[in-house]
C-alpha cells in the first residue's frame, strides 16, 4: 500500500465563517462545495496556492478552548507577513513569529474556530 496524498479536513460548527476566514488569511479559493438538503454548505474544499484544505460542518465540533483536535502547519514564504494577514483576517495570534534553533521561522495562531495552526518557514538548504 502506498499512500498517494493527504489533505486535513476542519471541522467547524460555522462552517462559512472558517471558509470565509481561511480565504481572507491564507488566499483560500473555493474548489469544490457539497451541500445539504437544505442547500446549505455541509462540505467545502479550498484551495491554498494549491494545496486542498477541506472544512466539513460539524454541530457536535469541540468550540474553542475545548481541547487539540489537530494543529495544522502551513509553509509561507513570509511568516511575519502571513502572521499579519492571519490577525487581520480574525485569527488569534498564540506566538509571533520567532527564529527556531532548528533554523525555521515560525508563529503559531488560531482561526476562529480555535484550531491551532502553525505558520512557517523552511530552513535554507545548503545551495541558498
């Protein structure tokens, strides 16, 4: 067996405030909807400079402050920039941008559902 990709799917009680959010923060555009009986979005995958994130909805979703479920890491070309954006956008800043030793820049955040998420930078390689 081999595993081909994966992608996180959030699970939100507002599901259009999240989707709406990660458009704001992170230039998420919509690729796909599925909705519910009622016509209302039960399912929603993003796109991130490519890269799918999906937000389901989800009643029973632990609210905020109840606990990890999942912490998301994102790689940016600009942590501090993505960082401003983030809080601008509502997100919660947890730990600004810093200089880790293992030689990545990183902040840590959470959106509005309270998911943590890290924001980060890749080390240089040896070549740049």
């Amino acid at each position: 067996m081999a595993v081909r990709s994966l992608f996180p799917i959030l699970l939100a009680r507002e599901l259009p405030e999240l989707v709406s959010f990660y458009e704001r923060a992170l230039g998420g555009v919509v690729d796909y909807r599925f909705a519910d009986a009622n016509g209302a979005d039960a399912y929603v995958s993003l796109k991130i400079d490519g890269v799918p994130l999906g937000i389901g909805r989800d009643e029973d979703a632990v609210p905020p402050g109840g606990g990890e479920r999942v912490a998301l890491w994102f790689y940016v070309d600009d942590v501090d920039r993505a960082f401003r954006a983030w809080v601008r956008a509502g997100g919660h800043p947890i730990q600004p941008p810093e200089d880790m030793p293992w030689g990545e820049r990183v902040a840590q955040v959470r959106d509005p559902a309270g998911n943590l998420v890290n924001l980060g930078a890749e080390a240089p390689t040896a070549e740049g």
